[in-house]
C-alpha cells in the first residue's frame, strides 16, 4: 500500500530548481497570512492552484503526459488555464510581498522593481496585446505535430514547454483578473471580461480540428510507448475534446470573474466615464476659436 502510494508522489523527473522554487514560494505566502487577514476562500484558491501545479509536474503524473496524448492535453490545461486561474484569483501579491522580510524587500524588492531590466520586461511581456497573443500562441505552437515531437524527445525543450504554458497563463489572468480601473491597470474592464471569448476561439478551432481528424496526428507517442491499450484515434479524440471543452468553461469563468471585478469598479465609481460630446460641448472650440481672434 504504502509502496503503491509512493510510486505517485515520486516525481517522474526530480527537478531541484522546481522544488526550491515551489517551497520558497509556499513558505513566503505562510508568512504573509500570519502579518494580514486573508479570507479563507482566497487561501483556498492559492493552494488549490500550487497543488495541481505540484501535481502536474512533480508527481507521476507526468509520465502520464509524456506517454498519452490526452493525459498530456489534461495536463497543459491544468498548468496553463486553471492553476494560473486559481493562483491569480488569490491575488497573492500583497500576501506573498508581506511574507518577504523588510530588509528584502527594501534592499531586493524595491530597487529590483525599479530597475530598467523589470521596465523593460513589464512594458514588453505586460502589454495586453502581446500577453494575449502569448497565451493563445503558446497553446497552438505546441499542438503542431513537429513540434509536439520535438518536446517529446528533448528533455530542455519539454520542460520549456511546460513552463511556457504556466508564465503565459499568469501573465494572462494577472491583465484580466486585475482589480484596479485603467490606469493603473493595464486593460480596461470591459477589455477583461471580452478578452477570455477572444482567446477561446482560435483554441476551440485547434481542439475541433484535432477530434474531427481521422489520421494519428501524433506517432511520437507511439515511439514513446503509450501508457494506455485502448484505440489510438479514441484518446486523440479525448484530447481534443478536453482542449475544446474544459478550456473554454475555465475561460468563461475567467470572463465572469474579470465582469464581477467591473461590476465592483462601476458601483464604486472608480471608472472613468467620458460624457457624451453634446452640440454645445462641440461648439465650444469654435467660439473659443472665434474668441480670440
């Protein structure tokens, strides 16, 4: 039994980068619920997020992944919609900065956040064009046959991958889940609740074209050797149709939430609203024009 239970919490690849990174991230937001009132659904959601991606690439889980091909697509929606989705809706900035000692972050935090370099990647990578486009492309790039296969046989490029999925998808959700009007925000609220019917779309398209297909799209895994028997044709048809449905439900409810935040915005009164422009507004630079001369 215990054997049993451990041959899935053992990673299938250990990866000491991922596992310092994993517990200084869990110790820094322990720390900062003891300094501020964190309300127990947020926590919830912060853990539920950090568990699957614990679970999606640190457990044997992800010999699944590498051998299946629907078990594969589970696992880059997990990562790359709905841990990013849980994580961000914790808004864990404010909890995770409190968990930092105040000597890091007045010697560290600060002058790191000030720094060209972090200008530099904010105003690139934080621009809602380019952090859409990465969201949606990074899911497309990766379901082409070759590169598919490329990622399967290099270890470096699978794990970029992966983690490719995981920063683009909180890129994402952190633009769209903001709870600040623009500016400081860097899309608008409306933006935000359009934004996840957008993204949907080119990735409903690729999910529908990958379970109507006929022919095996994908033979690495084959040469890989498949941890399931059953018809190949069946578990790229389950492939595609978990791209096309779970993903597009956790990006509605991306939708939904991004609408409660500008629901609370507008009853709050924290969005600007520019008046209608009447016939006495536009006749009031030419009598000012007319004025002065």
């Amino acid at each position: 039994m215990i054997a049993s239970l451990l041959k899935w919490i053992v990673p299938w690849e250990f990866s000491w980068v991922f596992l310092l990174t994993f517990v200084f991230t869990c110790v820094l937001y322990l720390r900062g619920c003891r300094r501020l009132s964190v309300s127990f659904g947020r926590q919830l959601a912060f853990w539920l997020g950090m568990a699957i991606i614990y679970v999606s690439l640190h457990t044997y889980f992800d010999y699944f992944a590498e051998h299946e091909f629907f078990m594969h697509r589970i696992q880059q929606v997990l990562l790359h919609h709905l841990a990013p989705l849980l994580i961000i809706a914790s808004y864990p900035g404010s909890v995770l900065r409190a968990g930092l000692p105040l000597a890091w972050r007045m010697r560290a935090l600060r002058p790191a956040m000030r720094s060209w370099p972090w200008r530099l990647f904010s105003a690139v990578m934080l621009n809602p064009a380019v952090a859409t486009i990465l969201f949606v492309a990074f899911i497309v790039v990766w379901l082409i046959p070759s590169m598919q296969t490329l990622a399967m046989l290099d270890w470096r490029i699978y794990r970029f991958m992966n983690w490719s999925m995981v920063i683009s998808g909180f890129i994402y959700w952190w633009l769209v889940l903001d709870h600040r009007p623009r500016p400081p925000g860097r899309m608008t609220p409306g933006l935000r609740v359009l934004s996840p019917g957008i993204t949907m779309t080119p990735q409903i398209l690729a999910g529908a074209i990958v379970t109507f297909s006929k022919t095996d799209l994908y033979p690495i895994f084959e040469i890989c050797g498949r941890a399931f028997t059953f018809n190949v044709l069946t578990g790229q048809l389950a492939g595609g149709v978990i791209m096309w449905v779970p993903a597009a439900m956790i990006e509605t409810v991306g939708g939904l939430l991004a609408m409660r935040q500008w629901l609370r915005l507008s009853r709050s009164g924290r969005i600007r609203r520019k008046p209608w422009p009447t016939r006495r507004t536009r006749a009031l630079p030419s009598v000012a024009q007319s004025r002065e001369s």
